[in-house]
C-alpha cells in the first residue's frame, strides 16, 4: 500500500458560530499520513500519523475526531 496524505481541520460548533469562542488552535489545518483503514471501538477511520509531531491515532471517517492512546 502507498503513502497517502490527507488534510484535516477540526473545529467546534463553538468556532463556527463565533470564531472568538474556539480554543486555541481549533480551526488550524491538520495534515495526516494514512497507515491504513480500521476500527476502534466500532468507530471506522483510518489509522494515522500527524505529520507535525508523529502522533498515531485513528481518524474517524464521519466525525472530526482523533483518538489516541493516552
């Protein structure tokens, strides 16, 4: 399987309806490298490496939510 990249960028409900309102760093643009498809916890995504800092974690295919192991 190639590398393959995708972008990312997680908001709040909050950032949309008043952007002043978001966390810091909500809104910025997230780049991953996809490892492969798969589950955690019946969540589908896809496993994932943040290109800025090396973080794993799955990337949810519905939702904009990345899970990792504390």
């Amino acid at each position: 399987m190639g590398s393959t990249s995708t972008s990312f960028a997680p908001h709040a409900k909050t950032s949309i309806e008043n952007p002043l309102l978001a966390p810091s760093g909500h809104g910025r643009r997230k780049t991953f490298l996809v490892i492969d498809e798969g589950y955690l916890d019946n969540q589908e995504g896809y496993w994932v490496e943040d290109e800025e800092d090396g973080t794993e974690g799955l990337l949810e295919a519905d939702e904009d939510s990345f899970w990792v192991y504390a």
